[in-house]
C-alpha cells in the first residue's frame, strides 16, 4: 500500500493565497459604519453637510457620510430619531462637519468628542449646549430649533485654556473640544511623564542570561557530583 498522499494541503494553501489576492485586489476599504448603520437615508439635501460636500473636491456622499478617502469629513444624522449617539459615532472623529439637529438626543457624555480635533461646526437641538462649553468655540448661534457651533478653540490655549492641568515635562494638545491631553516630551514617560530614559533592555536581558547560565553551570556541576559519588 502506498504511502496516504496529502493532495489536501498544496490545494488549501492556493486556496488561502488566492482569497488573499482576491481580497487585496476587489475590496475598496471598508465604508465606516457610522454611515448606514447608524441612520438609514442619505445626506438630506440642503443640509449643511451636502453644502460642505458638494464644494469640496475629492469628495464624495455615501450614506450620512461626506467621505474623502475612506475618512469621514461630513456626518448628518439629521432626523434619525435618535436619544443618544450610536456607539459607532467615534469613527466620525475626523469630521469637520456634523448635523445632529431633529433628534430628541439626551446630552451626551463628556468625552463624547474625545479625538474629534478637526470638527469645526456642528449644528445641534438647541436643547442642548456645544460640548465643552461656550468658552471653547468661537462662534455659537441658534436659528430657531438649531444650535449651531463653530470654529472649536484649542483647549491648550489662553485664559480658558486648561494647559496648566499638564505636569511639568509634558505638552499640552487639543484632543477634541474641551478636551486636552498631556503629552510627555524629551526623554520623559511613564505616569504623569516622571520616567526618563528608556527601558534599558540590554542590562535587564543581559543580567537575565547571565543568571541563567551561571545557574545551569551550578546545577550541572552539583549534579555531577552526586552521579559520581553515587
Ligand atoms: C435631492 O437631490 C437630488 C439631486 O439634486 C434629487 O434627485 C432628489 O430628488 C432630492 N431629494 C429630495 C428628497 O429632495
Ligand atoms: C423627517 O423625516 C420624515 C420622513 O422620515 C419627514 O416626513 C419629515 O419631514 C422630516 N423632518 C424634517 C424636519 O426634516
Ligand atoms: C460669527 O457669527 C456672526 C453672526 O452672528 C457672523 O457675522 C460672523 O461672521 C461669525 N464668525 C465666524 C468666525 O464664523
Ligand atoms: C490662542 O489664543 C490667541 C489669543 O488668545 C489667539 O490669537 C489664537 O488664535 C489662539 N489659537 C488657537 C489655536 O486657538
């Protein structure tokens, strides 16, 4: 009897490789969810958000979404019965434009435009107030159930600024509206930047060898002994 061949194996693998191209080739990036999956419809025209698209070169509509290269620039969800931000609103943080207006939301949470540094105008119900308060935008206006806000402040900057939170050796950066971040600098790291230097990994794993060598020689030479004398 012949040895089992295993024709299963090379044919699996051009299998696999032949997805792979596949994939790599046909797919465009994935459109965010945020796009659809939050909101059926379109971009409602007239909205604010198809005025910014439609002047902006290289971009385009899909769904709720202005998109420019697969990125999010323009996000209405505008009368999409929503109370609170779908979960998948933070794939909209590089936006610069956002509708939120003809939704009975709930105020969102605090951070909830944590990383959204380029969104500079955002219309909301006028229930509720631009997040991270008056203070950090330039111009704030109602027109009848709108609130709208624009031009997001650096919350790094000036009196209003909150860079002095930062701990020494460490920058101040905007990280949304109202929302700085500290971000270490120079050779510091670590909690609140107090670390210097950076791990020493040669002593650490060179220690570490040493050891274990000297441990082995040890046990080998005990050991030895006993096999002897036995
Ligand atoms: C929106 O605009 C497009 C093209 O300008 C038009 O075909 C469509 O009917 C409009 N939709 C509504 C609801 O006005
Ligand atoms: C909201 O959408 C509904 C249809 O889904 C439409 O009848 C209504 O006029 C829209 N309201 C506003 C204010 O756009
Ligand atoms: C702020 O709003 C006023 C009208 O209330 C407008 O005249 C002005 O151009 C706006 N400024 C900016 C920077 O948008
Ligand atoms: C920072 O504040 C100064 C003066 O208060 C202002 O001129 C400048 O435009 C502000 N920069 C940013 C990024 O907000």
């Amino acid at each position: 009897m012949a040895a089992p061949s295993r024709p299963g194996a090379p044919g699996l693998l051009l299998c696999l490789l032949g997805g792979a191209i596949a994939a790599a080739w046909g797919s465009a990036p994935p459109a965010p969810q945020i796009c659809s999956g939050c909101c059926a419809g379109s971009v409602r025209n007239g909205s604010a958000v198809a005025g910014f698209c439609g002047a902006r070169a290289g971009a385009g509509l899909l769904g709720r979404c202005c998109l420019e290269r697969a990125a999010v620039v323009g996000l209405d969800l505008g009368n999409c019965s929503l109370s609170q931000l779908c979960p998948s609103f933070r794939e909209a943080s590089t936006a610069i434009v956002i509708d939120l207006t003809v939704n009975q939301l709930e105020p969102p949470p605090e951070d909830a435009f944590r990383g959204f540094t380029q969104l500079q105008t955002l219309a909301l119900p006028v229930e509720l107030d631009c997040p991270g308060g008056s203070n950090m935008w330039d111009n704030i206006t109602t027109q009848g159930h709108i609130r709208i806000c624009q031009g997001q402040r650096n919350p790094c900057n000036g009196s209003g600024g909150l860079g002095w939170l930062c701990p020494e050796d460490s920058l101040c950066a905007p990280d949304g509206p109202g929302l700085p971040q500290c971000l270490c600098v120079g050779p510091y790291h670590g909690y609140k930047c107090l670390r210097q230097g950076t791990f020493p990994y040669l002593l650490f794993y060179g220690t570490l060898g040493a050891v274990t060598i000297g441990l082995s020689i040890l046990l080998w030479v005990t050991q030895r002994r006993k096999v002897k004398a036995s």
